[in-house]
C-alpha cells in the first residue's frame, strides 16, 4: 500500500478549439512511497468522455470516447484494481 495511481482529464485547449467541442488529455499519475519520483504520463489525446463503473470488487468498467476527424469512436472495456486470484477469492 505504498502507492498510489491515479488517473485524470485535463482540458486541451488546442484540441478543443480546432474541433469545436471540449476535448482533454488522460494522464496517469503515479507516487511510490517506497522511493522513485514520482510520474505523471499522457496516454491518450482527443478525450471527449470517460466514465468508470465498478462491476464487483476489483473489477471496473470504463467506457470512453475519443474524437478524431470528425467521428467519434467508443472504447469499452473492463480493468482488474487488485489481482483477487491472490487473495483466495475468485
């Protein structure tokens, strides 16, 4: 529990401007306790929304849209949040 992982928007003006609706980047931030600095990455541009649904413990959803050109395209997926295969527990 020496980390923590955080995922967040922020708005890129550019973006939004060129395509005529508010558009933001996806950042992945990251801080171990436990010594490195800590890292904060973009992983995805053209954000135009992104929602996230807990399905059980340890299971999200997210679904999330991106624009491109002129087209919105959706992504829609599930993540693990914890390995619950090492708890005992399936």
């Amino acid at each position: 529990m020496n980390r923590i992982l955080t995922a967040y928007l922020s708005k890129n003006a550019a973006d939004s401007a060129a395509a005529g609706r508010d558009l933001y980047d996806l950042y992945l931030y990251r801080k171990d306790f436990s010594g490195p600095p800590p890292i904060q990455q973009k992983m995805l541009s053209r954000v135009e929304r992104l929602t996230f649904t807990g399905l059980s413990p340890g299971l999200l959803q997210i679904n999330l849209d991106l624009h491109e050109q002129g087209k919105t395209y959706t992504l829609l997926t599930a993540v693990r949040t914890r390995n619950i295969l090492t708890e005992g527990r399936l």
